[in-house]
C-alpha cells in the first residue's frame, strides 16, 4: 500500500546520530557512519526523527510500503530494552560517547622518571559534527570550543585550556557548517557552566566565535564566556 514513510539522503547524513535517538519505535539504526531504516513496518511515518537532523537528510515521502506494524515495534522494543541497549553510544565508531580517565605518562632518561606530557582531552567525540547534544559528559560541563588549528600552533593548549574542560573542535571554513544550533541545543539540554572560545587569528576563524554567541543568545543561557585568540605564531592574545 502507498503510505507516508522517511526516506534519508545518505550523501547528506553526518552520522551524528541524532534521528536515531529521536526514533520512539527504533527504525533508524545506525550503519557504517550512515543512518538507516531498518524496517519499513517499524516506522509511523510521523517523523520525529526530522527536527532532530542537523543537516536536512530525512524527508517525508509517499510511497509504497509496508504497513506499521505496532504490535511488531513493541516486541522490538522490548527485546531492545532487554538487551539494555541505549541511545550512547550511537551506532557509528566516531560518535560512540567516552569519558576518559588520564594518568600522568612516565618514561626513562637516563635510567631516571621523567614526567612526560599528557593528553588532557577528557572526552570523545570531540567534533562538534559528531558529538551528541545530550552526551552524559555535558553534565555540569565547562565548554572548551576550539579551532582545531590551535591546539598545533601553541603547545598550551592542552595544559592551559583543555584541563578541566569538555573539549569541542571545529573548522568553520572547511567544515561548510553553522554550528550555532547544534551548539544552541547543546546550551539547551545541559547545564553548562561556562564556555571558553580558544580562536586563531586569521579571518575565518571567527566563525567558531560568531556561532558560539549566536548559541549564547539563542539558548538564553547567561553563563560566563571569554574569548582567546592564538596568532599563526603561537603567541597568546587575551579577551
């Protein structure tokens, strides 16, 4: 029979996700980096998933499929709550959420410890493409949003901004997104306690600062936020 149903644009998918999570009868699954629905008799055809993708890949069409089977999405839904699987990790290796416990990293010189540098990213994913709004690690969370140039242009970055922090990356210019509404609903959903801007200095590095207080202003979030620019050279600039 011809009936509403999604259909995904897999050349426009992320894999962030996200529509996965918003799926309440579990149609959509995620496969090789690439949301898929799984059965047409799983999916209602109301699309709650469609809010949810950042990127406009899930549309709504008309076509012929099988018919919605309820009483089929109930046991599937029951045998997923069995299994205890849950929204995170998602189904794509890029996006599984991770909290990371870090030790210090020690070597020998000379027959003598010597205490090595350590990677003070506490988090994966880190990408604001891929990370999911409501990752348990935003609980409570200060925000590093950080070009991801600088982290090679200054050796701080790690010791001096990342510490302590939930690290999100981001190229404006070669990304080709607006991540001021994944980073609004990020602001939304968790009680984020302050966000550091960590730019460099050239021109379009200013679209990660730009989208952050478009967030900002959106979410009506008044919480405490600064900006530092790093030049080409590594050198610090202050807000």
């Amino acid at each position: 029979m011809k009936r509403k149903i999604i259909q995904i644009d897999e050349s426009k998918c992320n894999g962030c996700g996200l529509c996965v999570q918003a799926c309440h009868e579990g149609a959509l699954q995620m496969v090789d980096g690439k949301a898929k629905l799984m059965s047409e008799s799983y999916c209602d055809g109301l699309g709650d998933c469609l809010p949810e993708c950042p990127t406009g890949a899930i549309e709504i069409v008309e076509r012929e499929a099988a018919d919605f089977d309820k009483e089929a999405v109930e046991k599937h839904m029951a045998k997923k709550a069995a299994m205890n699987e849950k929204p995170l990790p998602r189904g794509c290796p890029s996006s599984r959420s991770l909290a990371f416990e870090r030790k210090p990293c020690v070597a020998s010189a000379y027959h003598e410890p010597v205490q090595l540098g350590v990677s003070e990213l506490a988090q994966w994913p880190c990408q604001i493409q891929l990370v999911p709004v409501d990752a348990p690690f935003f609980k409570g969370a200060k925000l590093l949003i950080a070009a991801d140039c600088t982290a090679f242009a200054n050796a701080q970055v790690h010791s001096r901004f990342m510490r302590g922090k939930v690290t999100l990356i981001g190229c404006p210019k070669l990304d080709h997104a607006d991540y001021a509404d994944k980073l609004t609903e990020i602001l939304k959903r968790n009680d984020i306690k302050s966000v550091q801007v960590l730019r460099m200095s050239v021109p379009c590095c200013g679209g990660i600062e730009k989208a952050v207080r478009q967030a900002l202003e959106a979410s009506g979030k008044m919480i405490p936020w600064r900006v530092t620019v790093i030049t080409t050279n590594g050198d610090i600039i202050e807000d």
